[in-house]
C-alpha cells in the first residue's frame, strides 16, 4: 500500500518508533530512522522488510539538525511523504524541584521538534497533494498525572498543534492526526517500572502490576506494534478525511 512512499519516523532507534518504522515498511514505505543509541540492528530490521533505510543521529531539541534531517530525507529518497513525530523523553518530579533545563529539553524535544520537522515536511507534501503527519502525543495529551508537568504540557499542546495543522491542511491531500497511546513496555517506561520497585521495595512485576492497575483498566500494554497498524490506517485512503483527531490506544484509561 506505501510502496513509493518515504517515512521519516524521529526517534525511531527503540519502542514505539521502531514498531510504526516497521509496520510502514511492511507497506512497502522507505524509511528514514532517527534516535540514539544503535542503530544497526533497527536499520537491518526495517531492510529485512525489503525497503530502502537511512538513518541520522539528528538531535530533535536541535533546530537546524532538524532542518538537515527533513532535507537529507527529501535528498535521499526523492520525497518525505509521511512524517511521524514520535521523538520523546520524560521526567518525574514535582514542580517545585522540576529541575528547568529538563524541563526546556521535555518541551523541545516532545513538542517544538514537530513544529520544525513539520514546517520543512510540508512544502513538499503540499506540492505533491499527498502527506500524513503523525503525532505520537500519549494520554497525557488528554489527561495529567502528578509529577509529569512538562510531560504533560508537552503532550497537551502537542495535540493542539495537530489540530492547528489540520485546519491549515484541510482542503488538501495532507492530513495531521496525533495517537495518543498509554502504557507501553518500552525502555521510556521499564525506568518509571524500576524506579518505583526500588522505591517502594517492591519487585519488578510488582512494580509492573501496579503501574497498570493504577491508570489503564484492561491491565495490558498497548505495544508499539498495535501503534504501528494503527499509524499504517492512517496511511490509507479510508483515512483520508481523518484531520485532527486523536485517537486513544490506552486500555480505557481516558475513558474513566
Ligand atoms: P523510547 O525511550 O523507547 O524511545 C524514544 C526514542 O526517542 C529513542 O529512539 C531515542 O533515541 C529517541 N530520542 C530521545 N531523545 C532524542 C533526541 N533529542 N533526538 C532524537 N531522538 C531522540 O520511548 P518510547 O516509549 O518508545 O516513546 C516514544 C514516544 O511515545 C514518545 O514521544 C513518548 O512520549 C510517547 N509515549 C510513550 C508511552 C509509553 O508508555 N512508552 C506512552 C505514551 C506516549
């Protein structure tokens, strides 16, 4: 269905990025992967699927490697017709000891690099009449736990931008909707899982159980492949007329 497409997933070296880079290579789309860490083994996996691949360490909190990274994808394979804005980090803390640099790092990165990816991605989804932009936003785009202030705010305004781009993208061939997933076991939130089982004394499943039990009611992860199909229909032509939404994947925990 995406043969001749090219993606550009953003902090696609692990968890959910990896899983919708794969998904969309088994459309058939190339893909550009981004992240830290290695890159190796991702870029093998995504080349098994029988795709091209590139990669590029750009920094997302990085304005003009930003900029590079969308034009080294254009450069590289021809086109950037499917933009995933999935780059993101987190930290916990109260707001009186959230520590300022991280959150300005929280917001860049989670937030202000979609703005960037997006205003280079655009001129050329538009003169091509076809593009999706795919926001990763998470439940707390739709609802806040303490301690997650940056996270949130992140998250929250993250959806307001898609909403903004899909007003401006509305009569054309482009489209912009956000996923807005809960837990999911990647290593963003194995760290929250250890934390606590070193904080409460607790084992790691332990740990595990309770994180679930606290917020998401079908007491499962979501997993990034379940993300991955989901960013695969947004590709497609029955989601088209599919603008600004922001569809949950979080086991009934905004539905409480
Ligand atoms: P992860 O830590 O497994 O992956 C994050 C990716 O982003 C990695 O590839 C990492 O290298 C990359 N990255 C981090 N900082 C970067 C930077 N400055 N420049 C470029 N790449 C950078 O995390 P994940 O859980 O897969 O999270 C992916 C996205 O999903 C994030 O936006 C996160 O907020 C969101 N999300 C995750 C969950 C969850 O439960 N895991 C839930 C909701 C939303």
């Amino acid at each position: 269905m995406l043969k001749g497409k090219t993606a550009l997933v953003t902090g696609s070296t692990s968890g959910i990025g990896l899983g919708i880079a794969l998904r969309l290579a088994a459309q058939g789309a190339n893909v550009m992967l981004n992240g830290f860490g290695d890159h190796a083994g991702p870029k093998a996996q995504v080349e098994a699927l029988g795709v091209k691949c590139g990669y590029s360490g750009a920094d997302m909190s990085k304005p003009a490697e930003i900029e590079a990274l969308v034009k080294a994808t254009e450069a590289e394979f021809g086109s950037l017709d499917i933009l995933v804005n999935n780059a993101g980090i987190q930290h916990v803390a109260n707001v009186e000891d959230f520590p300022p640099e991280k959150w300005d790092a929280i917001i860049a990165i989670n937030l202000t690099s979609a703005f960037h990816t997006t205003r280079h991605a655009l001129p050329g989804m538009k003169a091509r009449n076809w593009g999706r932009v795919i926001n990763v936003a998470s439940t707390h785009g739709l609802v806040a736990s303490a301690q997650k202030s940056a996270y949130v705010a992140s998250k929250h305004g993250i959806l307001g931008f898609t909403k903004a781009l899909a007003l401006e993208t509305a009569t054309t061939g482009v489209t912009a909707n956000a996923i807005c997933p809960g837990w999911v076991l990647t290593p963003l939130v194995q760290k929250q899982i250890d934390d606590r089982a070193a904080r409460e004394g607790i084992s790691v499943e332990a740990a595990k159980r309770d994180l679930l039990g606290e917020k998401q009611p079908s007491l499962q992860f979501t997993t990034p492949e379940q993300l991955g199909d989901l960013a695969v229909f947004m590709c497609s032509p029955a989601a088209d007329n599919l603008r600004g939404a922001a569809i949950n994947v979080d086991g009934g925990w905004a539905a409480q």
